[in-house]
C-alpha cells in the first residue's frame, strides 16, 4: 500500500460528495474508486487512464482506492451510455439488452456469465485432454445433412448447393477411427423455426467421441468427468462472477443416477419440457434418461440388444432442462446401409470409416448457452449468448 500505480478502464460512475468526489473506473478484474479533492466532467463509458497512490480502504471496493490522482483521457463516448452501469442489475428488457448488447455486455452482471461460459470451457477442454482425448477442428460448410429429421440452413458453395453443419457428428465418428479419442468445440447450426426460450438457430456445442466402449454407460461416465471438471473450472477460474451472481453450484456425485425412459412414465417417444423439470424434481439436479425409443433417435445409434425398439442412448437432465445427449454409435458397416436402406449416397465418404473397420464407439453433445443458463438460473438461453442468432434476430 501507498505505492504509485496506474490503471487502465472505463467510468463506471462519477459522485461528487461535500468537498470529495469520486470516479469508479471499471476494468475486466473489476472496478476500484479513485478519490479527488475536486470533481470531473468525466461521463460514464470515458476510458481513462489513472495513475495514483493505492491507499487501503474498507469502504472501497476491494478494500483499496486511489488517492493524489491524475487521469489521461483516452477516449470518450459521443453521446451518454443507453445502459445505466452502476445499477447491480440492468433494469433494461431482454430485447433491449440485446440489441444493444455491444455496451450491454459491459455491464458486470452480464459479463460476468459469460466468464462462467468461458471458465465452463476450459473445464470441458481440461477434463477430456487429461483423459487422452484429441481436440479436432471439422467443416461447418457440408454436402448434405449430418442428422436426418432437422432443417439446414443451405449456402451457395461456389455455384453448388451447400448447409451448415448442423453437429460434427459424422466426422467425430470418423476420426474415432484415427483418434479414438476426439471432442470438438464451435458453433452449430439448426434452421429450425422455434420461438421458444430453449432454442437458437446458433449454438455452442461440445462435443466428445470415444473409441472400445462396452455400451452408453461408458460414454455417460465420461460425461460425469466433464460436468465434474467444469464446475471445478468455474469455481476455481471464475470465482468473482461465482460471487456477484451468487451463485450455488451443483454437487456432482460420484455416479450421477440414471432412469429408462420405461421408467418415467411419459408414453411419448420424447420428453416434454414439464417431464423434465419433474423427472429433476423427484430424482435430483443431475439426472441421466436413458433408453429412448428408436423412432426419436437418429440413424447412427446403437438399439438396446434385448429390447431393440429401445436404444443405447441418453439424455442428461440439469435442473430441470436437458443440456447433452449422447450414446452408443452402430460401428458395423452392414448396420449402417441397413439403416439407411436406399439412401447411402449422401452418406459415402462417412460411409468409408465403417467399410474399413471401426470400433465399438459412443459420444455425446453439450450445449454451451443451455449448461451456463442452469449454472444461472436463467429462464431464455439468450441471456447466455452473446449475440443471439434465432428465427427473429440476425443483429448485432
């Protein structure tokens, strides 16, 4: 203390008191008060440059201030901010914060979710490197769907007809021949018309494949690993914004407990949204749902051996919201062209791993914006996306 420093920030709020005034400057560790004798005509948003003398102070926000001030002005705003910085919560709409959401995000409430989301992905990559896994980059321009049953966005691929990649699905399984052990992370695209607060044309996914797996109940023991390892990131990585969202992080148990989709009750194919807000409710935080029906799974997964309209798949249920889906893969090439019948063109050079060999192999997918809206308590995965791509807004 009472050494000379320098900080770099922006205004987050300037009062003049009595004879004292004050200025708190913001910058991405948090924001510290800067003590003057006389007031400023600094507005909120000014990036500034201060030096000063770093004085101890309980009243100051992390028990220092700077005292004997100078300040360099780096830039100003050319007009005041539309989002009020000082308030502990936005008090704007959700629509507006995201149409303003290139100085909405400035705000620490807001940001600091977005370190969850990032402390959440270093976890993920932690975990997976830890346990042999390869990172792997795969095309998000494809020739033709990577699941049957949801809509593609198409492009025009220099005079062809292309779609965005609606997983990396086809190719993680490829490279499980390669590799055996893959993950990915990066954005994924569904033209799917929905308007609901669960769903974005764009999303984050994470998503792992691995190689020698007896069945799903494999793959979902490497998925307890992650969900372990990024809360342990988000508690250890992004303990600040832990503390201003006050937030209370899940225990996960050793073995995170599993129900057949027999068992739920539900006489659909899928669960609905009230299904798994009461399958969490009754059986906990962190719940697997295995065994869906065929009919809702897509061509690639593995059936039940002894009750084969069922399969060897799962969801992971988190507070009342499915966050990842996975399962056991078929890896037999016969399976496949059985699978799809008349339809193996689309599907040829996938189709080549198969032809060659290819081990027993499962994996799952995990939604960024889903997983950090739970951490939250958010009711719209859109105040977990930065810059929201849904069936209404393709802005900012």
């Amino acid at each position: 203390m009472g050494k000379r420093v320098s900080l770099a920030g922006w205004v987050h709020a300037n009062r003049a008191l009595g004879a004292v005034s004050f200025v708190v400057v913001r910058d991405r560790c948090g924001i510290a008060q800067v003590v003057l004798s006389e007031s400023l005509a600094l507005v909120p948003e000014t990036v500034v440059e201060v030096e000063g003398d770093a004085i101890a102070s309980a009243q100051a926000p992390g028990g220092v201030e700077l005292h004997d001030p100078s300040f360099h002005v780096l830039a100003e705003p050319a007009e005041p901010p539309p989002i009020e910085m000082r308030r502990p919560v936005p008090k704007e709409t959700l629509p507006t914060m995201l149409d303003l959401a290139p100085v909405a995000l400035r705000h620490p409430q807001r940001r600091a979710r977005f370190e969850i989301a990032a402390a959440s992905l270093h976890g993920f990559r932690a975990t997976l490197d830890e346990l042999g896994f390869t990172e792997i980059s795969t095309p998000k321009i494809v020739a033709s769907a990577t699941e049957t049953g949801a809509n593609l966005f198409s492009v025009d691929y220099f005079g062809r007809r292309a779609f965005l990649a609606q997983s990396p699905q086809l190719y993680k399984q490829m490279l499980v021949g390669v590799f055996e052990r893959v993950y990915e992370t990066g954005p994924v695209f569904r033209a799917e018309p929905h308007d609901t607060a669960r769903h974005l044309a764009e999303y984050t996914s994470l998503d792992a494949e691995l190689a020698f797996v007896r069945d799903h109940f494999d793959v979902m023991a490497i998925v307890r690993e992650v969900i372990a390892g990024m809360v342990r990131a988000v508690r250890e990585r992004a303990a600040p914004a832990v503390e201003l969202l006050e937030l209370e992080l899940p225990e996960v148990p050793s073995e995170i407990p599993a129900v057949h989709f027999a068992d739920t009750g539900v006489e659909d194919v899928d669960l609905a949204p009230a299904d798994e807000r009461r399958l969490c409710e009754e059986r906990g935080a962190l719940l697997f749902v295995t065994g869906y029906p065929m009919a809702k799974r897509p061509f690639y997964t593995h059936p039940e051996p002894d009750r084969p309209h069922y399969s060897n798949s799962f969801d992971l249920l988190f507070r009342g919201l499915e966050i990842a889906t996975g399962g056991q893969r078929l890896h037999r090439y016969g399976d496949y062209v059985a699978a799809l019948g008349d339809k193996t063109d689309p599907y040829d050079a996938y189709l080549q791993a198969f032809r060659y060999g290819m081990p027993p192999h499962g994996g799952f997918a995990l939604g960024l914006e889903r997983w950090v809206a739970r951490l939250i308590g958010a009711h719209n995965v859109r105040e977990t996306t930065l810059f929201p791509r849904d069936l209404n807004r393709l802005t900012p």
